[in-house]
C-alpha cells in the first residue's frame, strides 16, 4: 500500500517527513495541502488531524501527524535513519526535540512573517527578536557539527531531517549558508545523499504557484 503525506512544498515541518520517506526507499506519495487556500481550517481536513496542521501521514489505518512520529515510523518501516543502539536512538531525539523547540518552530514562524504576510502587517520588531533566537540556534548547530559530519552518530539520521527542515528555503528569513560554514557543508553532504530533492520539488505547492 503506498503511504500517503499530506503536505506543501512551502512547509519545512512536511519536508522533515517527506525526506526521509523519499530516501527511504518505501512507496510513498503526495497529497497536497492547499495550506493558503485554507485547508487546514476545513472539517474535513480536521476530521483528519484535528490540530489542523501538515504533515499528516496515512498508511492504511495507521494515520500520524507531527513530523518526528511520522520520522519514527519511517525509520520503523524501512529500518532507516532511526540509529542504532539505545543511545544512538536516544541521541537523535535529543536533537529532534531541540529542533521542533528551538530551530524549526522559530525559523518556520519568521519566514512566515517575512514572506507571507502583505508587507505591511509583517512586524518588524517580532521579526527581529526571532531572528536574534534563530542566530542562537545557528551557533549551537554549527559548533556542534564542527568536525563531524552527521549531527548524531556515523550516517544521516532523523536527527539531520528535522533540523535541516526550513534551511534549503530561498525566501530571506535571518540564515546564509555562508555564515555558518558548518552547516553549509551539512547541508552539502544531505543534498549529495542519493535521491534528495529540495522541497519545491520533493512535495506540490510553491510561492511561484500563488504569484
């Protein structure tokens, strides 16, 4: 049966689930989410997810959101990217769950305020209170993968998805690549991976698409 992720090309949290599926080798497909049209307000689409956000995942009765279940139950399936060994496991939550708090949720709220809103209701002074919080998280990340190259263990990891979720983006949010030498090599090294794409071709919907 061919997993099904509900999701947008626009949204890093979809690209954490979408990444690993696409690399993991199982079937999958997507189901866009017609996020800007309003989507995630319809009944229907909260009959499905009740939190009225993407991703969602269905596979036949199994139905998750969040994309770090969704990146546990992948690497469940395919046996891909979850670790090995209890602290190798333990590792990588460690930094999905530093992610979802510190990185992705600031970066993915600040590009949203930059780029998405009419200019004139996007507001200045949260935005940059944002992006002085995204400059700390930058620091952390980028020391931490001075002279490795996976944030945990040997290989690519759930860990490596979720934090590189809104980082391959073009719209300015407060991140170049070039200031953060670290991580503009991960980032090399994810996008070198067999079978990667970046999210505007990975998953349906782009910025373009609404112009």
């Amino acid at each position: 049966m061919t997993i099904q992720l509900h999701c947008f090309g626009e949204s890093g949290n979809s690209y954490k689930a979408a990444l690993p599926l696409e690399l993991s080798g199982l079937d999958w497909e997507a189901v866009k989410v017609d996020f800007f049209a309003g989507a995630t307000r319809s009944e229907d689409y909260r009959a499905l997810n009740p939190m009225g956000e993407a991703p969602v995942m269905v596979d036949g009765d199994d139905v998750l959101t969040q994309s770090g279940a969704i990146q546990d139950y992948v690497s469940e399936k395919s046996g891909r990217f979850g670790g090995r060994g209890a602290r190798e496991r333990r590792e990588i939550l460690r930094w999905v769950l530093w992610d979802n708090h510190k990185l992705s949720s600031v970066a993915g709220m600040t590009r949203f305020l930059m780029n998405f809103l009419p200019e004139e209701k996007r507001p200045a002074e949260v935005i940059g209170f944002m992006q002085g919080r995204l400059k700390s998280a930058y620091q952390v990340l980028d020391r931490h993968l001075e002279g490795r190259d996976w944030i945990a263990g040997c290989g690519p990891s759930n860990a490596d998805f979720s934090c590189c979720g809104y980082l391959y983006y073009p719209e300015p949010f407060g991140f170049d690549r070039a200031h953060w030498p670290a991580i503009d090599a991960w980032l090399g090294r994810i996008a070198a991976l067999p079978g990667w794409k970046h999210p505007y071709d990975l998953m349906p919907g782009r910025p373009a698409d609404r112009a």
